[in-house]
C-alpha cells in the first residue's frame, strides 16, 4: 500500500496541495490546493452536491455564514463539550493531544469518554507512552481544551466573544424555518452545504486527515422519528455506493457503528477508509433524533417546528445526518488511485488511476514537435476540446516524459498532433491506465470521447 509520504510529496510535486505559508516557514494545520488540488476538490464536490442535492427533489441547498451568532455555540454544546484532552510536559513546556499519544501505542480511547474516564486509561497506559524529548513521569494530568477558533468580529460588546464555525451543520438548523416557509417543504426533506469549518487543534496531523481549516459536506435530513431508522440505513448505502462510485476500493471502506453514542444520538456509524495510517473515519451518518431544533429553540425563543397537515399537529422533526470532510476524501482518493508500476520494457511509472469524472485534467493536448505547424494545430485541437473538458497543454519535454506526468496527475487521455495530423487531420488518443493508442479523426474526437467517458 502507498504511505502517506509518497502521497504528501506526489501532492506538492505536481500541484495538488502545498504547505501553507511556507515562505514563512509554514503554518501547521493548515493547505493550500495548488492548480490541481483546487480541480481535485471541486470535482468531488460537485459529485457529492449532484448525489445529495441535483438528483433529489427532496434536498435544497444552503451556504450560511462562517461566523454566526455566539449564542447558537452554546445552545449546540459547543462552548462546553466541543474538546479534545491534551497534557502537558512540564520540562519542555510542550503540549500533547492526550488521545493521539495513546493511539501511537495502539490504545484507542472513545471521543465520548467524560475527562475523569480519559484520565483513568490515560494513566493506566502513561509509562508506555514513547514521546521525543519529554518523559512519560514528566507530563500533565489531562485536560479538556476546547476546540472553538474565537474572533473579534463584530461590535457584540468586549464581554462576548464570537466563532468561527466548528460545524456547518449549526447554520442549517438556524435557517430550518426560513428554508422550510420559503420552499414550502413537507416531511421528510433535506438541507445540504458545502462550506469552510475551523478547530483548534493542539496536534494536527496525518497530512489533509486533520487539520485546523477544512471543508465539510454535510446534509441534515428532517423526518418523522418513527422513520428515522428507515431514512439512517438508507442514506447509509447511499453514501456507501457513492463512494465506490468515485472510484474507491470497496475492500477498503467499512461501517463501524459507535459502540458509545452522545447522550441524544439513537444512532452513528462511521464509514471507515484504510489510509496507509490505518482505519480512519471518511464520513459519519447519524441519527441526531430531535436534540439540535429542540436546543435552538430553547435558546432562541423562536419555534422551530414543522406543522403536519395529516396529523393536525407542531412537531420537532428528528434529524438524519451525513458529513464527509473534503480534504479526507481527497486524501482517500488520491490513497486509493495512487499505484507504482513496472512496464515490460523494465522501466517504472506512477500514475493515479482516477476516475474520468474527478480527474483534476481530463485531457491532455500534446503536440508531438515545437515547430512545423505542430503547435498551431494543437492550440486549435485544445481550444475546441476545453469547451467540454478539462484541458492542459504541454509541449515541453521529450514526448514520453509529457505522457508520464500526464499519467502522474491522473489524466485519464492524451491527445497527440504529430506530422500524420498535418496530413490527414487525425490525432492518436493515448489511454492512461492501458496506455494503449489510436487514431480519430479530429473532427470526430468529441463525439468519441464522449462514448469512451
């Protein structure tokens, strides 16, 4: 399996994702997508907004704001049980996720554990514990710290302070009302939004797995409770298939309920995806029952109900959720597309094998010469196909170095002029993942790509 450095450096190298900040030396947490990784991730999110949203009449979208209201923090929990334990070495001065160190040993330690529990498996397994540079003896008793990323937006007053979103999901359940009275919604519907989320974290790591900001893709879908169960096994397989259908292993995605659910949760499963650190949540569905409408509508005065004609009554709907992290699912995907193989002639090759849908380029326009008319035509061939696709061109370099960085960044063909084009206007498509070659006439290359699609 590809480790995760071969996968962090192919990133940076042909322009997926870049450290942030690096001229000043970095800023832990935290990426840029490069030209490719911008591409990459759009792509996976117009395939998760067409599965969720266009293809269903019965999910509307939302994009609401990043800061919101600082009351809608404590209403949610977020201000108290939003946190992650972390100790200290009082030699160094350093601070440590609690959790993470006991997982580098192989401990795993439930999210849901109060901090008295923690603080008992934590001091059960501490001398085990292999840090650089500080001793086991020498660290903290756990503490909670809170996630939330605090700012001074606003002219709220000096005694409150306000957020950036932990969540997005928040910022639907505030606009159920508004949504629900100006789409004239009727149960069971959906609320999905793609949007930037921020943490606080002590340790981020495994490369775009955890990081401070990150993209969420997450939809609430609002239901009877007594259909809850049906709606949670349903969009269970739904996100399931989707993700195979991105081209993802199937041997390398698994459900893991949660053995020890939050207080108001009747349900949670993890979709798991084997990254080369291990099994890792990729996306979670949950049954959050009525808790989040219910919260809100206690902290904010303002009725969030539904009114059901058939039963003549104001009910609080139960909540089905799915939330998925982009930057996990574009490291998933490139995890799962990456391969390292070694041709017939002896020669080696990498290439990501992604599926034609989510490649960052879906064409690449090489012309076979810089000169004898060579360019002209392939400018001609580029700017037809870009009305459709995804195109780059590239003339520079010996024409099988074109092909492998075509096939490093997961171009799925590449369109080639060479000196038979200039005679018989025909170009040779060369096939990433077979490598195979054959010719079309130009003026049917549209229409035979888009069979081969």
């Amino acid at each position: 399996m590809v480790t995760l450095e071969a996968i962090m450096q192919l990133a940076k190298r042909r322009g997926f994702v870049f450290p942030s900040s690096e001229i000043y030396d970095g800023f832990a947490g935290v990426y840029d997508y490069g030209p490719l990784g911008v591409e990459l991730a759009n792509n996976l999110k117009n395939s998760w907004w067409h599965t969720m949203v266009r293809t269903r009449p019965d999910i509307v979208g939302l994009d609401s704001g990043i800061t919101m209201h600082p009351k809608i923090w404590e209403a949610s929990g977020h201000t108290t049980g939003f946190a992650d334990p972390v100790t200290t070495c009082t030699k160094t001065g350093k601070r440590f996720r609690a959790d993470h160190l006991l997982e580098d040993i192989g401990v795993s330690a439930d999210e849901r554990m109060s901090i008295e529990e923690f603080r008992k498996v934590f001091a059960e397994h501490k001398q085990s514990l292999k840090i650089d540079g500080c001793n086991p003896d020498d660290l903290s008793e756990p503490e909670f710290q809170n996630l939330l990323v605090t700012s001074n937006l606003g002219t709220l007053g000096s005694d409150e302070v306000t957020y950036l979103r932990g969540e997005t999901c928040q910022g639907i359940y505030v606009n159920f009302k508004q949504v629900l009275d100006t789409m004239h919604l009727h149960l069971p519907f959906g609320i999905a939004q793609v949007g930037k989320a921020f943490r606080n974290e002590i340790a981020p790591r495994q490369f775009l797995f955890r990081t401070r900001e990150f993209e969420q893709m997450e939809m609430q879908y609002f239901t009877h409770g007594e259909d809850s169960k049906q709606h949670f096994d349903t969009f269970l397989q739904l996100r399931l298939q989707a993700l195979k259908e991105l081209g993802i292993n199937e041997e390398r995605l698994r459900a893991t309920p949660h053995e020890r659910l939050v207080f108001y949760a009747k349900a949670a499963v993890d979709i798991e995806y084997q990254y080369p650190f291990g099994w890792k949540e990729l996306e979670g569905i949950h049954d959050r029952g009525n808790y989040d409408l219910t919260q809100h509508t206690e902290h904010s005065g303002q009725k969030l109900t539904y009114f059901d004609q058939d039963r003549n009554e104001h009910i609080i709907p139960s909540i089905i959720e799915t939330s998925i992290g982009v930057g996990r699912l574009f490291l998933a995907v490139l995890c799962d597309a990456y391969d390292e193989e070694t041709l017939e002639d002896g020669t080696e090759r990498t290439v990501l094998r992604l599926q034609p849908s989510i490649a960052p380029m879906t064409i690449a326009v090489v012309p076979l010469m810089r000169k004898d008319g060579h360019p002209e035509k392939a400018k001609k061939v580029y700017a037809a196909l870009a009305q459709q696709y995804s195109v780059y061109y590239d003339e520079t370099g010996a024409i099988g170095k074109r092909y492998r960085r075509a096939d490093e960044i997961g171009t799925p063909f590449a369109v080639t002029i060479d000196y038979d084009t200039l005679k018989d206007d025909t170009v040779t498509i060369r096939h990433r993942d077979s490598m195979q070659q054959e010719r079309v006439p130009i003026p049917q290359l549209i229409q035979h790509l888009q069979n081969t699609l």
